[in-house]
C-alpha cells in the first residue's frame, strides 16, 4: 500500500472510531499501526486486561472487534463469484481471527471511495440491525452456520441504542447463537 493509500485507511480509521465514540458513548480510537499492532502485541495487552484486536482500540463493554476497510472500489459480489478467494471473505476471516483473541464478536466496517460505510455481521447477529441485508455469504465450503456473515448499511447498525444492542446479544448468548467458531488459520 502507498504512502496515499495508508494515510487515507489512517483516515477512515479514525472516522470509524469518531462514529463509534459518539453512537456508543465511550471513546475508541484508531489502534497504533492499525491492526498490526493489536497482532503483535495481543498476548502481552491481554495479560494486562486490554482486549486489543482489529483496527479500533474498543472500550471494554462494546462486544464486538472491529476491522475498517476503505477501497477506491468494491465489487459486493466479488464473494459469489469467487467464494472464499474474494477479498470481502478475507476481511471476514481476518476480523473472526482477531475478534476470536479477545473473545468479542467480529465486526467489519467498510466503504467504499464516495459512498456510505457497511458493516458486515456474523449471521446470528443480522436481526441487530433491524433491516434487510443486502447481501448474506456463506462459505460454501463449509456446512456450519457461523461462516455465515451479512452485509447491511452502518446506519441501520447505529440506529440501535446501546441498550438494545447489549440486550439483543444477552438474549442471543442466552440462546447460543453468539458463539463463533474460528476458521482454520491458513496464513
């Protein structure tokens, strides 16, 4: 990635987090060299009880990790055509790896250039947002239920209070539907 190409992920980074900061009331911030840092320094963060993964520093009682992508363009169905080889899918399984280190639900956010922001759920979470998805994936080289992941606009997300979303997931752990199982790593 060029030297453009980082300042305005770094960008879009910090817009994330501002949003976020101002829907869930507590502050979140951009991590230090994105989400490289969280990677390498996971397991000393985590011994010190900050839950560091993804793209956002998140304050303790939000439930999800969150990864932020920004492309100059972004085919949707890019992930129909070419299943787990299409690089929406490797967001996913990036942010299910991450958000599986710290214990939080995976939560991509993305746009592209010009456009609104999407987020990218867990399919057990989709009825969150209150609003059809406009695209559901499903790993098609797997039978099990959590490689399936939804695609809605972000406001549909943030529409929700604080309060509701923290309630909806208590009843979705009550009933076991919050639990995701990661995907083999073959990085």
């Amino acid at each position: 990635m060029g030297v453009n190409g980082k300042a305005k992920g770094n960008r879009v980074e910090r817009e994330v987090a501002k949003v976020l900061s101002k829907w869930w009331g507590s502050d979140f911030t951009r991590t230090p060299s994105s989400g490289m840092f969280s990677t390498t320094h996971a397991t000393q963060l985590s011994s010190l009880g900050v839950d560091l993964a993804g793209d956002i520093i998140c304050p303790k009682d939000f439930p999800f990790s969150v990864e932020v992508k920004s492309r100059k363009k972004i085919d949707l169905f890019d992930v129909a055509r070419n299943g787990k080889d299409s690089e929406i899918w490797d967001w996913w399984m990036q942010s299910c790896r991450d958000a599986n280190q710290v214990n939080k639900i995976p939560l991509v956010i993305f746009k592209e250039n010009g456009k609104q922001f999407y987020a990218m759920l867990p399919h057990s979470l989709v009825l969150l947002t209150k609003s059809v998805s406009y695209l559901d994936m499903q790993n098609t080289f797997s039978s099990n239920p959590n490689d399936f992941c939804h695609i809605t606009p972000l406001s549909s997300l943030l529409s929700m209070t604080k309060a509701d979303v923290l309630s909806a997931l208590e009843q979705f752990k009550n009933i076991g539907y919050v639990d995701i199982e990661l995907p083999p790593d073959n990085d």
